[in-house]
C-alpha cells in the first residue's frame, strides 16, 4: 500500500518522506493494517522516516481487541544486514519488531523480538505463515515493492492517488523492475477519499479476488 503523486512517485525528487497522504489516506492505510497481521518495511523506509505507521482509530483498535489480536500488527524490517540505527524512533514504538535478513548479520541485531533468514520470498513468507502472520501487508518503499513484485508475492496493490506532481526519480516501482508482466490487473475497490484523493485497489490476474478484507 502506497500513497502515489499523479506521475507515480511515492517520495520527492531529494528522497525522503514526501508527506502526500491526507486524512482519507491515512484511514485507508490503517484499515489495511487492521487486517494484516504484520507488516513489511523496506529498511531505507524506516532509515529515512525513523518510525513505521501505527493504528489510531479507536474502531480498528476496537475491531483488532474484539478478534483477539494485538493492537498493532507486527512490524517486520526487511534488510540484507540488519544495519538499522538503534536510536530510531521505531525501537520505542509500542509494537513487536521483527526483522527478515537476506544476509548474515556480523552481530545479531538489537531491538528485534526476532530475526529470521530470507533465502526468497516464497521461503520467508512460508515461514512467517508458520509464524501466525498470515496476512502481510507491505508499507514500502518502492525497492521492497519490486522485489516481491519480482517474486511475485504481490497480490493486491493498493494505491492512494494523490493530487501532487512530484517529478524526479522516485517511482513508487523502480525503473528496469523485471517480472511485472503483462496481465492487467483487476480493480477490487476505488473510493473517493475526499482531499482529491482517490484509493484504488488491484488483485492480481483475471481470477482471484486479492485478498479478503471482510473478515477483518
Ligand atoms: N509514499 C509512500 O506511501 C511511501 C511508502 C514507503 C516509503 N516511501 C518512500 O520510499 C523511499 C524509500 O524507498 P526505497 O526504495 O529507497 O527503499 P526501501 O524499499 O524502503 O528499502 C530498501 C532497503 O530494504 C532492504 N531490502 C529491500 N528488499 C530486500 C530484499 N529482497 N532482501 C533484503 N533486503 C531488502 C534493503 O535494506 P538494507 O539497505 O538494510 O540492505 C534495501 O536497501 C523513501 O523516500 C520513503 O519516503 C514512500
């Protein structure tokens, strides 16, 4: 789930947090953390934003407490070493950290309740399942996004379209991205979300349905 300008950047022409979404923005991305037992964050993200984006509204904290789930889902950082300043603000966030490392870390990193290997995507995400994290969500940035999309373990996108014309380089899906294929996606939702910011959310292929919010 990505907040998007109109020319399809998620960051500005320097980097960095380009502050695009609204308040209807902000709704939609906590609704698709409420569903997801935990979440996927690019390391460059959490570097460059020090926190990841935690559930406020009462009726989703209410709906997870009701379902018996923790508030928040579990935050997983996605790194090849597990570098990740200690001093960032996300180590004092009030959820559970885990951590997926491609690489072997030359000290097991601080601050994670777990570390597990990520030999690929479909192993890692197997694992996590095993784990009880079922249903993952991916926060970004645009380097995590093409790698799974490379994988193809991207079943949905949900874009918040934005009324902004960033330019730069900052495509939400970086150039030269391999394995996005052809097959058109398939829309599963628009909403108006007022501040002239449209959601849009795409399952993958002709046949499914992306995954299933209304359990959640
Ligand atoms: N508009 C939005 O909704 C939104 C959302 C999120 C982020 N953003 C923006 O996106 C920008 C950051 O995006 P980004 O593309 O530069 O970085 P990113 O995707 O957040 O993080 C890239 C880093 O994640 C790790 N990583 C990604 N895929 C991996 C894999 N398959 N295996 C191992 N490690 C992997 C690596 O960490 P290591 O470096 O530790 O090896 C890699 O350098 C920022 O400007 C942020 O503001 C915007």
């Amino acid at each position: 789930m990505l907040a998007v300008s109109l020319d399809g950047r998620l960051a500005p022409p320097e980097g960095g947090a380009a502050q695009l979404g609204g308040r209807g923005d902000r709704r939609v991305l906590e609704e698709a953390l409420a569903w997801a037992d935990g979440c996927l964050i690019g390391a460059e993200t959490l570097r460059r934003h020090g926190t990841t984006c935690l559930i406020h509204a009462p009726d989703l904290l209410e709906q997870r407490a009701r379902q018996g789930r923790p508030p928040q889902p579990v935050a997983i950082a996605v790194s090849r070493l597990g570098c990740l300043p200690p001093e960032l603000p996300f180590f004092r966030q009030p959820l559970e950290r885990w951590l997926l490392v491609a690489g072997q870390p030359a000290e097991s990193p601080l601050g994670f309740l777990r570390t597990l290997p990520l030999p690929n995507w479909p192993e890692a995400l197997a694992q996590l399942a095993r784990l009880g994290l079922e249903r993952v969500a991916v926060l970004g940035g645009a380097r995590l996004a093409r790698s799974l999309l490379e994988a193809d373990r991207l079943d949905e996108l949900q874009l918040t379209l934005c009324p902004r014309l960033l330019g730069g380089t900052h495509l939400w899906l970086p150039p030269g991205a391999t394995g996005a294929g052809v097959s058109p996606w398939r829309l599963l939702e628009q909403r108006t979300l007022g501040g002239d910011e449209v959601l849009l959310r795409y399952g993958r292929g002709s046949g499914g349905s992306g995954p299933d919010r209304s359990s959640s």
